[in-house]
C-alpha cells in the first residue's frame, strides 16, 4: 500500500478513521478524526490493521 502525508486511513476493526500526519524514519504518526488520540506504526503493523479511506478533497 503506497501512502503519503495526508491519507485518510479506516481502522480494519473499529472503523475509525485516522490521517496520516507525519513519516518519519519509517514510523507513521495517525491522528483520530473522532477522538484526540495519536499513534505510531510501523509500515508492516499499518498495512495489516489499516486499510486507505480515500484522500483527503481540498477546496
């Protein structure tokens, strides 16, 4: 799965969705859009327990 800065990212078992807000040496920080919650993973943890919600439309 090829992510970038901004990605919107669905949880495969709760359904919440995060956005990815940073990548740094190799560790992903997701920010919840629904709970002030912040988490780090790795590429291999993210790829098995999230899954691409769509990007994100500016306007």
């Amino acid at each position: 799965m090829r992510i970038v800065e901004g990605d919107r990212l669905k949880h495969k078992l709760t359904g919440r969705l995060y956005e990815l807000k940073t990548i740094k040496d190799g560790a992903f920080v997701l920010e919840s859009k629904e709970t002030p919650y912040r988490m780090w993973f790795g590429e291999r943890d993210l790829e098995v327990f999230f899954k691409k919600a769509g990007k994100n439309k500016r306007r």
